[in-house]
C-alpha cells in the first residue's frame, strides 16, 4: 500500500482553468504538507496542515487553497490557472513532535499550464 | 529567511567511485536531513542528523553534523547505478509553531556503470 498517495499523477490544463490535487495519507501522520518543485528542482514549502488546522502558509498566491476534511487528507485546490503554476506539487506528512522532520514525500503531480 | 548552499550542483562519477557532497547555511539548524529523489518519485529520507559533531551510517551512505551547526555533509562509498538522483539536504530549526524544513537546491548525481 501506498503510504502518500496524490492524484492525478499529470495535469495538463489551460490557463484560466480551476483545478485540484487531491492527497491521502495511511500512515496515521497528524501532519501533512504541500510542496512545489520548480524547474530547477527547487523544493519550497506551500502550505501546513496539523490536525486539519493550518499552521503554515507561505507566501503563495490566494488563488492556491489547501483544504484538509479530515487529518489523513490534503488537497489543493487552485483557481485561475498561470502559466507560471506549472511545476511538480508534492503532498507529504510526517509524525507530530519530535520527528516531524521526517517528511514522507507522495510521487508528485506533476501540472502543466498552456 | 535561511539559505542553504549546497555544492556541487551536478556530479558526474564512474561505478565504484566515491562521492562526496556538502550544505553549508548562513543560519544554525538544530537537525539536518538528505533526502534523495529518484526520477518521477517524491523525495525520500537517507539519513537525519540531530547533534553537532554527530556521523551517521545508512549502509554505504554517511553524512556528519557539522560542528558549527552551520554544515552537513553526505558521503556515498562505492557509488553503484542506482545511486543516480538528486540528493537534497534539509535544514530544520527546533522550536516554535511555525516549524518547516528550509532545503538546499539538490546535488544531480549521475552514475556510469
């Protein structure tokens, strides 16, 4: 079994679309994360959710949406679509406290924007 | 915010060579990680690092806690094909609620058999 599942693996859309990522976690994390991997391979941190509560949220654009149902589940949700959203998003999660740096990365999704 | 530099950007290595690679920061972490990332895959732990001073071992791969605080490094040993990946290293500062990994650009490996 997948331990960070996210779907879809590719999604390619047009600008101006809304679309969704979808992630789910069975490793009973309290802890999950979004991540974008730019061109470059550069991971930045996008957003945090513990518990389903927000405890991260970077400086992205507020066309970008996490929402978190329940604390095995982070999506993200984008509106309006650019071409500069196009890059690699990966969904992780990690224990609470003392190891939450032990990240457990999904296999990304990877976006294109035309 | 923290950077972290990490160096070389790219390496390219013959079977049965070894490797070396560091990350160095402006700021002070309290824990280091690398994470490597094979192609089409999200990254994975190798190694996490907790005290200064601090070697670790993960079978060929070893990486050491600088004593400033301020660097890392990994060492892989008898590199083999599929060692090839990016390898990352992760900064992470103890304490408070806005807890996040700060990490270095990545280091390409590629591995000729």
């Amino acid at each position: 079994d997948t331990a960070v599942s996210q779907t879809p693996k590719y999604l390619v859309t047009q600008m101006g679309n809304d679309k969704s990522i979808k992630c789910e976690q069975n490793l009973g994390h309290d802890t999950m994360y979004w991540y974008k991997q730019d061109s470059k391979k550069f991971l930045k941190i996008m957003f945090s959710y513990n518990n389903k509560e927000l405890i991260i949220n970077e400086t992205v654009p507020n066309r970008f949406s996490p929402k978190s149902p329940d604390k095995a589940h982070l999506n993200l949700h984008i509106n309006s679509l650019e071409l500069g959203d196009s890059a690699v998003y990966f969904c992780a999660s990690s224990e609470q406290g003392a190891r939450r740096e032990k990240l457990f990365f999904g296999s990304g999704t990877q976006l294109s924007v035309l | 915010g923290q950077q972290l530099n990490q160096s070389p950007q790219s390496m390219f290595i013959q079977e049965g060579e070894d490797v070396s690679m560091n990350c160095t920061s402006s700021s002070i972490f309290n824990t280091w990680l690398w994470y490597k990332q094979d192609p089409g895959e999200g990254p994975v732990l190798l190694i996490a690092l907790y005290k200064a001073g601090e070697l670790t071992s993960n079978g060929r791969l070893t990486a050491q806690f600088g004593i400033t605080r301020k660097d890392s490094f990994l060492n892989i040993s008898a590199s083999i094909p599929s060692d090839v990946g990016i390898y990352f290293c992760a900064g992470q500062i103890s304490g408070g609620s806005n807890y996040k990994l700060t990490f270095g650009k990545g280091t390409l490996l590629t591995v000729n058999p």
